[in-house]
C-alpha cells in the first residue's frame, strides 16, 4: 500500500510550505489525494515511502513545477510559481554527462543562472557558489572536475548548487540515493546544520537519520507513527549504529477516513 510519511515538529511561525486538500493525478491516475501538509521555519522533514507513492510529485508541486488539480499550496504565503527564487530545488537523479568537462565551481555556479538575465557571471555569483561549496563542505574542490568525485562528494556539489542562489526553502529528492552509509551520515549532518537557516524537504528511503522521532502517513486519513533505534551486529555494521526505522506496527492516533487507495 503506497504510504507518503513526514516528520511531526512543532511550529511556533508562519508557515513556509502550506498545502491544504491539494490532489494531483497523472490524467486517470491519482497521485496525491486530499493532502494537507506545513512545514515550519528551520526544520528538516524527512518524506519516505514505496516508489510510485507519489514523493516526487509532491516535491514538484511544492516547487511549482506541477500545478495541482484541486486544493491550495502556499509556499511563505504565496504561489510556489511567484517564490522560486527563494527555493533551491534539487531533483531525483539528475542526469550529468560525466565526459563533459566541467569543473565543481561550473556546476554550482549553474544554480545562479535564474538570477543572471545576461552577461557573464560576476564576482558575487563565484563568492556565492564558493560559499554553498563550503556549506556542503567540499571548499577546496572547485577547481576539480566534476567527474573524478565520487558519488557522495557529486551529491554534495549538487546541494551546493541548489544552495548557491541563497535560497530559505531547500527541497531535496533522494540526495542519499546510491551512496554509501558513511557519505550518508555525513550528508545528514550538513543538513542539521543548514537547518538552523534554512526549511529542508527531502525525500529519502525507508531509513531516516537518527535525528527524526516522529513521522506522519499521509494516506488518505494521517496516521502518525513513532520511530524506533535500529539495534544489532547487522544494523550497526550497515549504519553506523545511527538510525531509525519507521514502525508501521502502531499508530499514535487513527487515521481518519478512508484509508484504501491512497498515493
């Protein structure tokens, strides 16, 4: 049963995402179904769930890439089309041609394109992608070409590029795809620091860090659901010892409404 999950945090603010009984369907396929969902300032919600539950057309949405069929999505209060300056997006598997010879610095310096009309890059957009390169801790990189990194350190030069044109809303889509657990712990501890500035939505898998307690299924109805420590030889060896996994087993409270079907 295809399940969309998201931390529970506490918002003392405005929200920066606010999605209010927003469906969307792929022509006769329902996506999403009568969501509702807030994300508040400074927090890191993770979104976990099967392939085709609809993460990624959740993501989308937010960042205006997809206009819903029914319902409302604000992002800081407006439409996501009119904010996207103040997103910073990076999408689920992007496709890179590893034979182009493009350097680190080049392909952050891509995420300030929407802010250039014309004219070549100037000294505040290097200063700028430099500084995303050291948030994601590859300073001293810039200069490398981008196909000798490894694929954890390329995951990094992509979030530096989504960071590069200063954006308050980070929205990830599986940025811990396909890298190792060790290149995933560090990568979970840049964003704990980025979150004291910034909201981030990322999708991941099934494994979240150890830094969520809490996570709602979105189905229809929403169902919350607590986290438990992975313990053992098996999970310390894979993770570290860090982590939680969703338990599916018990709810904190029903769900309410029809819970069949829900994407």
């Amino acid at each position: 049963m295809p399940y969309l999950f998201v931390e529970v945090r506490k918002m003392t603010e405005a929200p920066v995402v606010e999605i209010k009984d927003m469906s969307y369907s792929y022509g006769a396929v329902p996506a999403l179904k009568d969501v509702n969902f807030v994300a508040g300032q400074n927090e890191l919600i993770c979104i976990v769930g099967p392939n085709g539950g609809g993460k990624t057309t959740l993501l989308k949405v937010i960042v205006g890439l997809l206009r819903p069929d029914s319902g409302e999505v604000r992002v800081f209060g407006r439409p996501p089309t009119r904010v996207r300056d103040r997103i910073g997006y990076m999408p689920q598997n992007p496709r890179h041609d590893l034979s182009f010879p493009v350097n680190v610095l080049e392909v952050v310096l891509m995420g300030r394109l929407e802010r250039r009309l014309f004219g070549p890059y100037t000294g505040a957009d290097r200063e700028a992608a430099r500084r995303a390169l050291g948030e994601v801790d590859m300073d001293g990189f810039a200069r490398r070409p981008f196909s000798d990194l490894s694929g954890g350190q390329r995951q990094r030069v992509l979030i530096a590029r989504a960071l590069s044109s200063d954006p308050q809303l980070l929205v990830l889509d599986e940025p811990t795809a396909n890298i190792d657990p060790g290149q995933e712990r560090h990568l979970h501890e840049i964003l704990q620091r980025l979150k004291k500035r910034i909201t981030i939505l990322m999708v991941t898998h099934d494994f979240v860090s150890d830094t969520v307690e809490e996570v709602v299924c979105v189905n229809r109805g929403i169902e919350e659901h607590p986290t438990s420590l992975i313990e053992g030889h098996t999970a310390a060896e894979l993770y570290a010892g860090h982590g939680r996994v969703v338990r599916h087993d018990r709810n904190v409270f029903p769900a309410k409404g029809d819970s069949k079907n829900g994407y």
